[in-house]
C-alpha cells in the first residue's frame, strides 16, 4: 500500500470513530441543556471558529514549508520562526481582548437580558484560542512530513476523551458554561497527549527567533491563506448570524444543531483535505508532477459529484427511521442544509488543491460571492418562507459555490477551455434534479 493511501487510512479510521462520537453529541447535547442553551453553545463554537483564524494562514504557510524542505536544519529554522511569530500572535490577542470582549455582545451577537454572558463566552473563546497554540505547533509540525499514523493516534485518542469529558459534563451539570469550561480544560489534556503520541518537536525548536522583518513578511505571504479561511468561516457562521438577529435563541438552537449534525459529512472531506494539502504543495512545487496531479483532481471530482449526490438520496431515505434518536427538530431545514453541505463537501477537494497552487484570491472571491448570495437571498425571501428560508439560501450558495469552484479548477488545464454546456455540466445538472426531486417528493 503506498504511503498516501496509508495515510488516507490512519485519518479515515480515527474519523469515523470520532464522527460516530460528534455526531451522537448533538441530539444528547439538544436533550440535556435545550435548544437554547445550544443556541448559546453555538455562539462559543462560532467565536472560537473566528479567533482560530488569527493563526491559520500561519500554520497553512509553516505546513507547506515543512513540506517542501524535509533537512533538520531548515525544519527547525522554520519551526523556530514559527514558535516567535506565534508568541507575538498570543500577545497581540491579550492586547485586543478587551475590545473584542466588548464587540461581540454589543453588535456581533446581541442577545436580550444576555450581554453579560456573551462577554463571558468572548472571553473563553479567546483563553480556547490561547491554549491551543502549544498543540497547533506539534499538529503542524507532524502534518508536514505525512505523519499521519501519529497524527491520527493523537486525534483518536483526544477525541474520544474529549466527546466523553463532555458528555458526561452534560449529564451531570446540565449546564452550558460548566460545558464551555470542560472545553477549556481538555485543551490542557491536549498538550499533553500532543507531546506524548505525536513525533515531538526537536528540544532547539521551542526556542523562538524574532528576525526583524520576518514577521511581517510571513504575515503577507500568509495573508490570503488566512482571508481566503476567515472568509470560509464567515460563510459556514452567516446562517448563525441571520437567524440571531431575526429570531429567538430557540430558532438559532434549531437551526445550528441541524447545521451540526449535518456538517458531519465533513468527516470524509476533511480527512481527505489534512492528508492532501501537504501532498498537493509538494507535487505543485514539481513542473513534471503538476499535469499528472491536475488530471487526477478533475477525475476525482467528477465520481465525489456523484457520491455526495446519492448520499444525500440515501440520507431522505434513512434519516426519518433514526430521528428519534437524532432528535432533529426541522427536517425540511436539515436536508437542505445536508444538500448545501454534501455539495460543500464535494468542492473541499478542489478548493485545498486551488490553495496549494497559490489561487488565494480566486478562493477568497468566490467564498465572498456565496456570503452575499446567502444574505441576499435571505433578505428577499424571509418575508415569505419564515425561518426556513437560510436553508433555501445555503443551498443555493453552495449550488452556485460548487459549479464555479469545478469550472476554475478545469481551467488550470493548459489548452483547456471553460465550456459551459459540456456533458460534465448537464451530467451535474442531472443529478442535482434528481436529488431535489427525491426531496420535494419526500417532503
């Protein structure tokens, strides 16, 4: 078996155990607190979501350089580069932390008679960030040279405690700040299991350098990878912000936690994304290897259209039998979400092989384009479907999203012209009616 495919194998296997776990969470989570205190919950997960982005495009620069140079003494230079630029990060956060405490429950999330525990959700979401930062060097340093054996012995290993710390902090205290703190305290269990079931960091590389200039230049070469994430992010989060500034806790609990369940289709496409993006950069940096790399992504991308179309025929078909144990409080909403999702899901590949060639700005342009497609689209339509309506425009984004994200990649194709009414394109088309007529049939 050749190294990628083992790799696809340890990230895979951990991921199916743990998205078994995520995915049985969620209804126990909707049982235990309700779908308001979620609706709280969710706001903690989107805020964390947002300060994570702060270091990504750091992390995605240092990844693809540890990719490219495999001696020790280049590794540890860039790992000790890494280290300072991340420790001028963590300041800068403590520096802005009373401002970004005072934003979000005043203009981000304003929720009624609850300012006080927003500001408090704000706050821990940036302490998560905070104490995350020891794991994220380890995970990086590991994700660039393919260990993914390690990387998905620690991802077993701290995601079934992690799922079960939790659980059982909801059945015992049924509360949603005891939950976010359990939160906060695995992270400090995480630095530990990274250290003990990862390939650790060679002793010399924890010893920062600060180069003058070099921060600001890693910084601009790593801007577009963190815009085109911070973008990404925003498109998955708009959905929690229409429905907050529209509707009650109640509706935003809904909509999330079928949002959640239903992003667990992520399992197969983020697996595939840790394992690629590293490989991708490598052969991308090769002139023979980029065509050879190119024909494989747009064969692939034509059997995932198909795939994550009958799974979402199979999901109408199963998903009422299991509901009561799914605990999904709209189905209508869930599977227009799911079919948003499972069209996201398709376009991963695609996007993570765009990143590796250095296409930021293309990325970052069509991600913008779904968040006015989603608010838009909502805007005109709320008045007449209610509620519902952000599954309409998620799908919608996401329809639009995935055909365009396909057609770019196709034209990366040297002597390859964009076709519009190919037999690729009317083949998509096809299966899109026929999974939208297996849901208007169903419901």
């Amino acid at each position: 078996m050749s190294k990628f495919k083992k790799n696809l194998t340890y990230v895979y296997s951990t991921n199916i155990i743990l998205g078994v776990l995520g995915f049985s969470f969620i209804p126990l989570a909707v049982y235990f607190i309700g779908v308001e205190k979620y609706g709280v919950y969710s706001i903690f997960i989107i805020i964390t979501s947002f300060a994570g982005i702060v270091e990504y495009g750091v992390t995605k620069f240092f990844t693809r350089e540890l990719a490219r140079m495999k001696d020790s003494e280049g590794q540890i230079y860039n790992l000790k580069l890494c280290v300072g630029i991340y420790l001028k990060i963590a300041i800068s956060v403590v520096i802005i932390s009373p401002v970004f405490i005072k934003i979000i429950p005043t203009y981000i999330f304003p929720i009624e008679d609850n300012y006080f525990l927003v500001g408090l959700i704000a706050a821990f979401s940036l302490l998560d960030f905070l104490l995350s930062l020891p794991t994220t060097i380890v995970r990086m340093y590991n994700i660039g040279n393919e260990k993914f054996n390690l990387l998905s012995k620690f991802n077993l290993i701290s995601g079934v405690s992690r799922h079960l710390t939790l659980l059982i902090s909801l059945v015992i205290f049924q509360s949603v700040i005891i939950l976010i703190i359990t939160t906060l305290l695995r992270r400090l269990i995480d630095i530990y299991y990274a250290n003990k079931f990862m390939e650790k960091l060679p002793y010399s590389a924890w010893k920062p350098i600060f180069i003058k200039g070099k921060f600001k230049e890693v910084i601009n070469q790593s801007f577009y990878l963190s815009m085109s994430q911070l973008i990404q992010v925003s498109v998955v989060s708009i959905g929690v912000y229409l429905i907050n500034m529209n509707y009650s806790l109640k509706e935003l609990g809904i909509y999330k936690s079928s949002f959640d369940l239903a992003s667990k289709i992520w399992f197969i496409s983020n697996g595939l994304g840790i394992v690629i993006y590293p490989r991708f950069s490598a052969l991308n940096a090769n002139k023979e290897n980029k065509e050879i790399l190119l024909n494989k992504v747009i064969k692939f991308t034509k059997v995932s259209w198909v795939i994550y179309n009958i799974v979402f025929i199979l999901a109408i078909i199963i998903v009422p039998y299991i509901n009561s144990f799914l605990n999904i409080q709209n189905l209508n909403l869930f599977f227009l979400l799911f079919f948003g999702l499972c069209l996201n899901a398709h376009s991963n590949l695609n996007f993570e092989f765009l990143q590796s060639k250095g296409k930021f700005r293309l990325v970052s342009l069509l991600n913008v384009s779904i968040i006015f497609i989603i608010v838009i689209s909502f805007v005109l339509l709320n008045g007449r479907l209610g509620f519902i309506t952000i599954g309409y425009s998620w799908l919608l984004s996401q329809l639009i999203y995935s055909f365009c994200i396909d057609f770019s990649v196709i034209k990366q194709k040297s002597n390859q012209r964009m076709k519009f009414l190919s037999l690729d394109f009317l083949v998509k088309v096809a299966m899109i009616l026929l999974s939208l007529t297996f849901f208007r049939v169903f419901y």
